[in-house]
C-alpha cells in the first residue's frame, strides 16, 4: 500500500475514533463546549490565564460544565456551591488525583501529592502522623520558625539598603524550615551542601537515602525506598514554592500599598514593639495584619485551578453523570474571588477580611489551601511561617521600591497552574 494511503487511513480513522468517543462521552457528562477531533478545547482556552477562560465558559455552561483537553474529559466546578459540594458534602468520591502525565512520569506515580487511592491515604496518614512527632502543631515549631525569621532578617541586612531580588532568601526560609523540622538543623544560607539541595530541589530531583531499605523484597508494601523519597520531594516541594512564593508576592503588595504596610508596621509597633520577637500569641490581638495576610493569598490565588481532582467511583453529581476515574478541575479563582463574598476582587483591600468595627472577620470562601479530603497537610505550619516572617520583616526594615509604587504592577506574569509574581527590586532599609 502506497505510504500516503496508509497514512490518510489512519488519520482518518484517529479522527473517527475521536469523534466517537467524544460523543459517546458527551450524552452522560455536564455540557461544554464542542470539542475538535484530537485537539478537543485546546484552543478555547489560554494556557497562560487558564482560569480566566474557565471563568468565561462558565458564563456560558453554568457552574459544573466538561472541556476535553485532548481526548479525555474534564468536569469544571466553578464556584463555591459547586466546590464546596464535591469536596466536602462528596469528599470521598471526589478525593481522587487527576492525570498529570509528565510529572507521573517522574514520580512513577509515588509520594503523596500526585497519588491516589490507598496509597495515597497510608502517605497522606503516615506524613501527618510523621510531621506531628517531629513537632508540627507545637511550640517547639514555632521557636524554629521564629529562629528562621530573624537568620532572615540578618541576611537582608547584608544587603545594606541596596536593591535586590529577594526570590533567594524568601526560599531559603521556608525549605530550612523543612530542614529543620526533619533534621533538627538548619542551613547557612550560604553553605554549599544546602545551596547544592536548593539546587536539585528547584530540579526536581532529590538524593536521599533511607532508614527503610529492608523493605527492598517487600513490594507489597508502600514504604518503599523510591516511594519515601518520593514522599520527601513532595514535602520539600510543596512546603517551599508555595510558602516562598506568596512571601515574594506579598511583599510586592506591600511595596505597592504603601498605605497598608503603615498600618500593619503601627499595629507590629503597638503589639508588639521592637525589642522582642513576634509570636503567635500576637496574631489574635493584631486583626488588621492578619486581614492584609488572608487578603494577600485571596488576591494573588497562588493555585487558580488547585491539583486536578478525579472521582473515585461513577456518581450522579446535580444531574448529571460522572464515570469514575473522571479528571476534576475546582476553580479556587471562582471561590477566593466571588464578588458577592469580596467585593471588588480584583482589588487589594484587607477591608474583605474586616467587619465594621475592625475586627477581623472568617471567611468560608478562603480556601488557598483547598478543602476537603486533600486541603494541603502543611496548612498550619505555612500560615504560621507567613505570619512570623513577614512580621519580622517588617518589624525590623522598612520596605521601598526602586520605581514609584503606583507604577508597580502586580499582574503575575503566569497564571496557568501556579500564579507567578512578576521580577522586581527592593530594598529593605533597617528601621
């Protein structure tokens, strides 16, 4: 058969086989949009906004609607009545892992964030089990934090006053603190063991080794040697990008509402002083900086899309049919910036977090973390680093941009699957 023949064929016959399933799909699961052979929504939607073209499709398809990215269908949840609906009223049915193909490629399916089933419920119960002997949740944690912060600050006095990128330092804080809560040790910021660490973390590749090696011959068990380092580049990874990014992120807030960080350095002034370190006791007596912390990861929804979900068995869902194994999208952009909850979301105001009289007032709506089965282990122990450094920071410089900060842009540079601020300088000048 002439090659050009043969390769019509088969296209055609990819093209057919795509049709097909794509509509045998389509009677069962919410509406959508139409998808192409192959390509499926891939055009409809920005890769670089991700969730702005999920918003728009909602306005058209309602609050749970399908998009194909590929051949395979994906089931959106847009809002937080839809959210909160899967994720708590149905938290075990939704509490499966999406695809995430190259990445599974590297992991081999392993550690805890891309897992799923009952391996991921004997990681996810070792891990909390694991962190909590090491101190998570006491104040043993809170004075290594407290120590981190303040190796912090004096390694932004060696900037003296001069503009610089903070993205560095602000990492290395938080994966010390992984550090420190496994190993009972921090790092020089400038030793070459951790600065070699950083490295293959910013990689993706750890090199570890392991006290459960005589589980070699056992592969009936999870405890595995490849799947305990697994386990620990997902701790390092998730305990250090997101905490270190939204230190980056809030700071540039605070470099541009120069208003807000007076007032949260006169509150630090008031409760605090200057001659002793923040605590956590403080938190309850200093509303306004813990409404500019909410608002801060409300404003930037560091994770717009979260970590795809899956369903971990068929379930009917508001009508409408979702075969199990099916991939889920919860739009946290829908939830963390619903106009109704915040008004005006677009805007910076830790007035979203304060009731009339000042006082700082819970949200439902703020989920940076998730919720559910899988809102994120580290929770408590990422709002208490956000709390203790950015204070610390605060209390001890003051902060000031290169360029005039109505001039600043806030915009992130990327928003697909993790909201990245853009680059900037900053010079912490010593109060």
């Amino acid at each position: 058969m002439d090659p050009v023949v043969a390769l019509v064929i088969s296209l055609s016959c990819i093209l057919l086989l795509s049709l097909w399933r794509q509509r045998s799909w389509r009677g069962r699961l919410p509406p959508g949009p139409m998808p192409l052979p192959i390509l499926g929504n891939i055009l409809q939607i920005d890769v670089k906004n991700i969730s702005k073209s999920l918003t728009n499709l909602s306005k058209a398809y309602g609050p749970v609607f399908t998009v194909y990215l590929g051949l395979r269908p994906t089931v959106v949840l847009h809002g937080y009545e839809a959210v909160k609906e899967a994720l708590i009223d149905h938290g075990e049915v939704f509490s499966g892992r999406g695809s995430f193909p190259v990445v599974e490629r590297v992991t081999k399916g392993l550690g805890i964030l891309l897992t799923t089933g009952n391996r991921w419920k004997v990681m996810r119960r070792f891990s909390v089990m694991t962190l909590r002997n090491f101190g998570m949740g006491k104040r043993s944690i809170e004075d290594r934090v407290q120590e981190e912060a303040r190796c912090l600050v004096e390694e932004l006095r060696k900037t003296k006053s001069s503009p610089c990128d903070p993205t560095f330092l602000l990492s290395c804080a938080p994966c010390n603190m992984i550090f420190s809560i496994i190993f009972h040790n921090r790092f020089h910021y400038k030793d070459q063991h951790f600065l070699n660490l950083m490295r293959k973390l910013n990689e993706n590749v750890a090199i570890l080794s392991s006290p459960w090696i005589q589980e070699k011959n056992k592969p009936q068990t999870e405890f595995t040697t490849e799947a305990l380092v697994s386990l620990v580049n997902d701790l390092f990874g998730a305990g250090t990008e997101t905490t270190s990014t939204t230190l980056r992120y809030g700071l540039l807030l605070l470099l541009k509402h120069i208003d807000v960080t007076a007032k949260v350095k006169e509150e630090i002034d008031h409760v605090i002083g200057r001659h002793r370190s923040p605590c956590m006791q403080d938190r309850s007596s200093m509303p306004y900086t813990e409404a500019v912390l909410h608002e801060i990861q409300r404003y930037i929804d560091l994770v717009p899309t979260n970590i795809p979900h899956a369903v971990t068995c068929d379930i009917n869902f508001r009508n409408y049919f979702i075969p199990k194994g099916t991939t889920i999208i919860t739009s946290l952009t829908s939830v963390l910036h619903d106009n109704k909850e915040f008004p005006n979301p677009e805007k910076f105001d830790p007035g979203h977090f304060l009731d009339e009289r000042g006082k700082f007032k819970k949200s439902d709506y703020f989920i940076p973390f998730s919720t559910g089965k899988r809102i994120c282990a580290g929770e408590g122990l990422a709002r208490m680093e956000l709390f203790l450094i950015l204070t610390t920071i605060l209390q001890n410089f003051h902060l000031k941009s290169v360029v005039d900060p109505k001039d600043i842009d806030t915009t992130p540079v990327f928003n697909g699957f993790v909201s990245v601020p853009p680059a900037y300088q900053i010079c912490f000048i010593p109060v």
